[in-house]
C-alpha cells in the first residue's frame, strides 16, 4: 500500500492559563473551504484548578456562537437556519466540559468567495478566570 | 526527538520535507513517506510515531502544526493522533487521498503535572 505521510512542527507549550478557541475547520483564515461545509472549532477550558465539585468548566449559560454576526447557538440549543453538534470532548473523563467542539451547519449555501465569521463568546464557571 | 518506529521500512524522524512548507523553517518531523507513491507492505493495525518525554508541570496547551496526507491505497486508511501516556487527545482520520494542512492544533494538557510521554502516531486503521 502507498505509505501516508503525517508532518508536524512548531511544537510549543502555552503556560497561559485561560479559555480559548482553537482547532477551527476551516482553520481561521483559510481559504477555499466548500460552499455547504461545516464550521468547527473547539472552546478549551485550560485552567488549573477549580473547586472539586464543579465538573463542568465551560458555562453553556454564558455561552453564545455568532455566524456571520447572527446567533447561531446558545444554551438553549441551535437557532433557525443553523445546526450541528455540541459534544464535550475534553479529557480526562472526570471533568466535563473542559474541551468543547462545536460543528455548526448552516442551511444556506454560502456564496462564492464569501468571509464567513464566527464569534464566540464563552466563559468558565470559575469564578475571576472568565 | 527520537525516532521511535519504523513503518514500511522507513524511519520516523526530523527532515527538510520536499512536499511541505513547515511554518517554522524548513525542519520538520515526519511519519511515514515525503514523497507520493512509496509502497510498502503494511500490516492490518501497525503503527508508527514519534515520541518524546515532556515535563508537562505549568503546561496548558500543547500547540502544533501539521500536514497529514492519506494513503491513496483503496480500501486503507490510517488514524492520525496524539497521545499522552498512551491515551489518545487528539486524533482524526481522513478519506483516502487526502490531505489536510493547519498551521495549528492545540491540545488542553491541563490535568498533568510532571514527565509524561507525549507520541505523534499513525497507525493503519481499515480494520476499526
């Protein structure tokens, strides 16, 4: 069989605690993503401690995902004209919530060359780390 | 890093890719071939990678770049992913004779303290 070729570089460590959005698919400035594809990206949680009882880092009530400035989801689950997934894929399985992917399909055909933004606003439910 | 594997004969190691513009100069690590076309017997489930010990302690995220180019062999497909002690965090497939290129990933490594192995694997997939 034709060997694959798996190539990575630029491997680094973030010491920066906090919440970030990272992993997107399309990748944040790419160009010549489908028309009728998907838009993916992931909310990671990197704090390092939270009290034992509180097991999911991301709070969904505070969580809101803009499509071309237009509400596409929030806590209470996708809005018209948008849909997809919202799985907690965050290890270790004893802390829930801690690496969030998000796929979020649009019912329209966006148009030929067109930007498509996506905003996410999100916080923990760690009190002074947002 | 070390070369930990091989598969199909080749090692897995740090090169200057003909088929790949790495984002942080012209060195890379590669699994597997450069160049399109190499065949090799490949057993149903081998895998190769490379691996290295990493004192996560502070560590939030793990950040890399990465190109993954699918065999075009029909029927087969490899797994690309990232473990830590043997657990995989990051990890994905593609359909055969694909690419896919980001300039970067990120890994939430929050929960460790200490050396933990870290391995970029592949490993041929048709069966699971």
């Amino acid at each position: 069989m034709e060997l694959p070729a798996l190539y990575f570089d630029v491997l680094n460590t973030s010491a920066a605690e906090g919440i970030y959005v990272e992993n997107g698919v399309p990748e944040i400035g790419s160009l010549g993503a489908a028309r009728d594809g998907s838009v993916g990206f992931d909310i990671i949680a990197a704090v390092s401690a939270w009290p034992t009882a509180l097991t999911e880092i991301v709070d969904y009530a505070e969580t809101y995902i803009y499509i071309n400035d237009v509400l596409a989801w929030d806590d209470e689950g996708f809005k018209a004209g948008f849909s997809g997934t919202v799985e907690d894929v965050g290890q270790p399985e004893d802390y829930e919530r801690n690496v969030v992917r998000f796929v979020i399909d649009h019912s329209d055909t966006w148009s030929s060359e067109q930007v498509v933004s996506v905003r996410v606003v999100s916080k923990t439910r760690i009190p002074d780390l947002g | 890093m070390p070369a930990s594997l091989l598969i199909g004969g080749h090692a897995a190691g740090r090169i200057q890719p003909t088929n790949w513009t790495p984002p942080g100069g012209e060195w890379c690590y590669l699994v597997g071939a450069d160049s399109d076309g190499i065949i090799e017997e490949i057993e149903d489930g081998e895998e190769s990678g490379i691996e290295q010990s990493i004192d996560l302690t502070g560590i939030f995220m793990i950040v890399f770049a990465m190109k993954f180019r699918q065999t075009s062999t029909p029927g087969r497909t490899f797994r690309l992913s990232v473990r830590i002690d043997d657990t995989e965090w990051f990890g994905f497939s593609i359909p055969t004779g694909t690419t896919v290129e980001y300039v970067r990933r990120a890994i939430n490594a929050t929960r460790f303290t200490g050396v933990h192995n870290v391995a970029f694997m592949i490993k041929e997939a048709s069966g699971s």
